[in-house]
C-alpha cells in the first residue's frame, strides 16, 4: 500500500499538467491581437466600436493573453492606460516611434519606453509576451527588418529584467517564421534567457485542414464580416467560427491560442538552479525507494 501511495504522489508531481515554472505576474508588449483595451481607451471608447466588439478587444471575448493569465493563476491583463501591466495596442509594429497605420500608435519599441517611464518592473519570474509582426507584414515592412527590430526588443527587455519570454510566431510567410526560431535559438543562449515560441502559423493550419477536432464549423468565413470597417450584423453562432472579422480570432480562436501558449510553458524551467519540480521528484523517488527497501524480508547474517 506504501508502495502505491509514493507512485501516485510521483505521478502528481511528474504530471504534464503541471508547470515547470510558477510566475509572479505577466506584461505584454504587441498589437490588436493582445490589446486589451489600450486602443479602446486612448480613442475614448470608439475604436474597436463595442459593441460588436467585446469591451474594447478587436474580438468578441476576452483576448488569449487574459485567458493565459487565468490558467497561469496570475492577475487580470489590463491595458496599461489603466494603470495596467498589457502595453499591446492594437495596429502596432516593430520597431521605435508610432504605426504606419495610424500615427497615434506606439510600437514597440515606444511601448517598452512606456513601460520604463510607468516606473513598474519586471522581474525573473515574471512572464514576458511578445507578439507582432503582422501589421508589418501587411505595410510591407522587409523580413530583415523585422527580425532585427524584434531581437532589439527582446534584448532591451532581458535588460529591463526579464527572463521568460513567450513569443508566438507569424502566419506567413514560412521563412521568416524560420529565420526567427533560429534568432531567438542563438538569443536565448547569448542572454542566458529562456523564449518559448509558440507556434501559431501551424495551430491556425491545424484549425483549417482539421476544425472539427476544435469544435469549429466555420475555419474561413468571419462571424462578423467587414466590423473592422463598421459592420454590425453577426452570425447566430460565433462561438463555431475561428475568424470574429476578417482579421482577428474569435473569442475561441483566443482560447486556441491561450491553450498552446500554456502547453509550450510547461517545460520552462525555473529561472534560477534547480527546477522546484526536479527537486521534488528526487525527494519522492528516494522516500519511495527507502519505503520500498523497508517491506523487504530481511536478510540473516
């Protein structure tokens, strides 16, 4: 029976469902895939117009950033025109100064400037998300670049204290999302910092080649087409759609997106040393061995 116990206290700990890594608080650098409300609030309650859109989101629910901060245990992502630790603004791109889109966004580069000036910090078990790249996809912007704006980006926040890096790639083109991976092999190892990747371009694949095994109906069509441009009228069942305009993921695609973003955290160790979860295991797998050597008939002498 003792035996049994310290398998099943192993198994709990090894378990795939617990995070190598707990972090203390989560911040946000990026465009309208993780806004929050930063461009909601800055065009006083006008853009996205909501509703259709959801409080601000350029989607119909909350966004993947505030549905990872839940499964991670950590506060609320609320935009940092509120005080908030989510500098993402939605039409964004790389780079310093403001969006070819519309000149009153900050990009990144200019995001991370708020961020210093706000007077917050961010710490070694902080979570740091960053994600963007397709506005400059869309304006043109050479892949060269973009990569070197992002890496300069993600220096400056290593410098400002972050450790952890989540940064989910591009859906085209294939080879910059390549000649990424292999930026941020060689930054990892330069900094001494740890940069999950998440994997969009094949998760939305996955999506259209194969809905049903997401529960979506609907992989190419938008629940609420043209609402970027001022549409109102939506689909009786959004909740099957993958699209919510023609731009952005419907509040289930952020939960997709959330829930892969949570699988490629699971192995990050911790941030110093020993992982908590390798230490643990040693602890358990050598009081069950002794518990195991104790049942067993002992030997005459």
């Amino acid at each position: 029976m003792r035996i049994i116990s310290c398998a099943f206290v192993l198994l709990t700990v090894c378990s795939p469902l617990a995070m190598a890594q707990t972090f203390s608080d989560i911040f946000v650098f990026g465009d309208s895939l993780s806004d929050v409300g930063n461009v909601y609030v800055g065009s006083e309650q006008q853009i996205p117009p909501s509703p259709p859109y959801y409080e601000g989101r350029f989607s119909n629910g909350p966004v993947w950033v505030e549905r990872l901060a839940t499964s991670l245990g950590l506060n609320a992502s609320t935009p940092s025109l509120r005080g908030g630790n989510n500098f993402a603004f939605g039409g964004a791109q790389t780079g310093d100064g403001h969006s070819t889109i519309d000149a009153q966004i900050p990009n990144i580069g200019t995001q991370i400037d708020m961020f210093v000036t706000s007077g917050k910090q961010i710490t070694s078990t902080d979570l740091v998300v960053l994600w963007a790249g397709h506005n400059d996809i869309g304006a043109e912007i050479p892949s060269d670049t973009i990569l070197q704006n992002l890496q300069t980006h993600v220096s400056e926040l290593a410098g400002l204290g972050g450790q952890t890096f989540l940064i989910p790639n591009l859906f085209e083109p294939t080879g910059l999302n390549a000649a990424l991976t292999a930026q941020w092999t060689q930054l990892a190892s330069d900094l001494n910092i740890n940069i999950v990747e998440l994997d969009f371009r094949s998760l939305v694949f996955g999506v259209l080649t194969n809905p049903q095994a997401s529960g979506i109906t609907n992989p190419f069509a938008p629940a609420c087409p043209d609402c970027e441009n001022g549409a109102t009228q939506v689909v009786a069942n959004p909740d099957s759609y993958l699209f919510w305009d023609n731009i952005h993921p419907t509040a289930v695609g952020h939960q997709l997106i959330a829930n892969s973003g949570l699988s490629a955290l699971r192995n990050v160790p911790e941030p110093n040393g020993m992982s908590v979860m390798m230490i643990a295991t040693m602890f358990f797998s050598l009081h069950c061995r002794r518990k195991q050597e104790s049942n067993y008939p002992k030997r005459a002498r």
